[in-house]
C-alpha cells in the first residue's frame, strides 16, 4: 500500500479516497446545475493522519507571514497535541519561539531564502546536489536537506507559498504524507489546494491544514507576551507615560507612506500627551526615521536598530497605539494585543489585512496602477518602479481612524493642517 495512503483513515467512503484524501465528485443531481462528468471539486478538509510523532510546517518568511500562519499552528496543535511541531523556519523565528508558550515545539533555523534555492535545484536538476547560478554561498541545498530528512517527519505540511520550489522541498523529506497549496505548474503534494493570489494568506494557511484533520480553533493571531519581553524593552525606553509606535519603514518601498505624513501624525499624537517611538532597522529604514523625525516638531523617540525582539515585542505590546505600513511589526502588534492603525494597498489587504476590526483599522488605498508609468498592477506586479501605492492614503484618514484608540488624536495641529491643505 502507498504509504501516504495508510494515512487515511479509514471509513465506509474509503475505497473512494485517493492517496491525496480527496474523494471523487457524485453524479450531479438532476438540477444541480453541475454536469456529470465534470472534475472533482477540491476538498477543502480531509482526515487526521494517523500516528504522527513528529509533523514538520514549512513556513520560512517574514515575521509578518509567520504573525499570520499562527491560526494554522494553532489548529494543527489541537488536532496533533502529542506530535512534535517543528517549524523549518529562519534565525528571527527561532529568536522569537525560544521560551515562548505557543503551539511550536521547536525551529530550524534556516538561511533566509534556503527553501527557494533548495527548491529551484530539485524542480531542475530532480536532486541537490548541483545549485543553480546565483545560489548564496552559506546556502548549500544537498546538506540543508539531508539534515531536513534526518528529523524523520512523519506529517509535512507546506505554508511557504504555491509549491513552485516549496513543494519540492515538502516532498524530498521523506514524510508519509504531504500537504500544501499547488500554483498553477507546481508539483502536487498528496494533499493540495489551488494556490490562487487573492486569497488572505491566513485563511490559506488554514485551509491547507484542514486538508490534514486541523479544522481552525480561531482566526485572530495571538503571540504571547512574556516577563523577559518586558524586561527588554524597558531597558530601552523608560517608563515615562503612554506612548505610540509609527513604524514608517517597509522593504517594498511600494509599501511605504511618506515621511513627512507620518511625521504630522507623530505631531498629532505628541498634542495628545503620547509620546512618539519611531522604529526600524536597516540603513534604508534609519533614513526615513531620520527623515520623519527631523520634520516632527514634537522630539520622538528614535530606536531603529536599538531594539532585539524580545524588546520589539514588549515595546509593541506596551504601546497605546501602533501605526505603520503593512509590515511584520504591524502584524506583530496586533497578535499582542495592541490597537493598531495599518497603510494597506488593496491589493495587500486582501491577502494580508486583518481579520478583526475590534483592535485594527486599515487605511486603504484603493489605486491599481503605477503612479509613474499608470501600469496595472492588480493581477502581475505591472512593472518595476519603486514609487508608492500608498501615498493617496491622506493623513486626515489616519488621524481619524487613530482617534479611535487614542481620542482626540484627530485633532489637526497646525503643521498637519498645512499637510493636508497640500
């Protein structure tokens, strides 16, 4: 028997099953409206794998995509809570799981960018052995999968995007059964879903585990907060009053809205008694700090490259209101707790807004073309310039959604004014 057919469990329908746990469609009804003879639909859920020690989740991104795969680790933990969870993930999500409670038992910290190359070499070559031009060198392919192998995963479940490089990583693991999305010309694991952009990647996320058993046991991300993270952060910004964090740094510049917009809004807030934490890291995002602060007539805080994580999760959580790009920190914020106001394209909020509005507020933009070259950017990135798809979104709009955790901060000060006259 195909070993990730003995994953199945087993049911009077089980002849029917394939080894991907997807049952064949009925004959349609007379009147249902769907042919006979038409392709199966895909099952969006499916049984528990059976005897699962150890259930590797592949999931190797940006702290903003991990914030939004914590719905899915939480199902899996409660469809699985014997099994080992292991995350094959980077040196930022081992630096925020160790001595953390949450569904992770544990991460294998990989290069940023592994999963892809190691996945370029296979969907080429058929191995690892060879990489591919352009291949890092502290990345090597053939060793990161034989150490990968040797975990001996029972259950491997794919969150790193349509399967063109991930799926071939899922299914060099040796796992009796695998899970994950399928983009159009990406291999198929034994259990897939359609990988379709426009589709919020937390309910993605959670839809490939139902494939596995793991029906979701919530929709809001929650990361917990503990003393250490307290203790971090207060090494860095003393406990002198309520404060508010703007986070105007994004690493797609597309992303980000103007300096001098969020430093009217860090004047509006500083009018209201908040004290204002800029942060960021990086060079490029130490230039926009400096940009904002230096426009600001209230004195910020400025911490870009000052804080570790476990301080950047004890300052957000402290804050009394977080604001800031569609980013990791954005969505980092709102999982501790902390009210947030985020700058989203359209585009991003479908796929990475926020499920609730009890603690977040978007403020979108609704453009779909370039600014520079009128490009449309709705179904391909549309072409390469690096101008904002943000910036329509007005600092009156901001204030007025901020006002909502932090009243009065709708209150224009007079620099405001002057932004939003031109």
């Amino acid at each position: 028997m195909p070993r990730a057919a003995r994953a199945i469990v087993c049911d009077r329908h089980a002849q029917a099953h394939t080894v991907a746990g997807v049952s064949p469609a009925p004959l349609a009804a007379p009147g249902s409206g769907r042919p006979r003879g038409a392709a199966p639909i895909p099952a969006t859920s499916g049984p528990l794998v059976e005897d699962v020690a150890r259930l590797g989740v592949i999931r190797a991104s940006a702290l903003g995509d991990f914030i939004q795969a914590l719905p899915a680790l939480e199902a899996l933990r409660a469809a699985y809570p014997a099994a080992e969870i292991v995350l094959v993930g980077t040196a930022t999500h081992a630096a925020l799981v160790e001595g953390r409670p949450g569904p992770i038992d544990r991460v294998i910290p990989l290069p940023v960018g592994a999963v892809w190359h190691a996945g370029r070499a296979l969907a080429t070559h058929g191995d690892a052995t060879r990489p591919l031009p352009g291949t890092p060198d502290d990345i090597r392919p053939a060793s990161i999968l034989d150490s990968l192998r040797a975990e001996r995963f029972d259950l491997v479940v794919q969150l790193h995007g349509g399967g063109g490089e991930s799926n071939p990583v899922a299914s060099a693991l040796g796992a009796r059964v695998t899970a994950g999305a399928q983009a159009p010309g990406a291999p198929r694991l034994d259990r897939s879903i359609p990988f379709l952009h426009y589709q919020s990647e937390l309910l993605r996320a959670l839809e490939i585990v139902g494939l596995v058993g793991a029906p979701p046991v919530t929709l809001d991300p929650r990361f917990a907060l503990t003393d250490a993270d307290r203790s971090a952060a207060s090494e860095v910004l003393a406990a002198d009053g309520p404060y508010a964090v703007l986070h105007p740094g994004a690493t797609d510049p597309r992303r980000r809205w103007s300096a001098d917009r969020f430093a009217g809004l860090g004047d509006a807030l500083g009018e209201r008694g908040l004290r204002v934490v800029v942060t960021g890291t990086g060079a490029d995002e130490a230039s926009i700090a400096d940009d904002v602060a230096s426009a600001m007539r209230h004195v910020p805080v400025v911490l870009v490259d000052r804080l570790s994580l476990p301080a950047l999760v004890g300052l957000l959580a402290g804050a009394r209101l977080v604001i800031a790009n569609d980013t990791g920190p954005l969505h980092l914020a709102a999982a501790v707790g902390t009210p947030t106001v985020g700058v989203f394209w359209i585009g991003n909020l479908v796929t990475g807004g926020p499920a609730y509005r009890t603690r977040s507020r978007p403020a979108i933009s609704w453009r779909t073309t370039c600014p520079r070259c009128g490009a449309d950017a709705t179904e391909t990135r549309g072409c390469d310039h690096p101008d904002s798809f943000v910036d329509d979104v007005s600092l009156e709009r901001v204030l007025e959604l901020a006002a909502d955790f932090a009243p009065g901060a709708d209150a224009v000060p007079e620099r405001s004014a002057e932004l939003l006259s031109s």
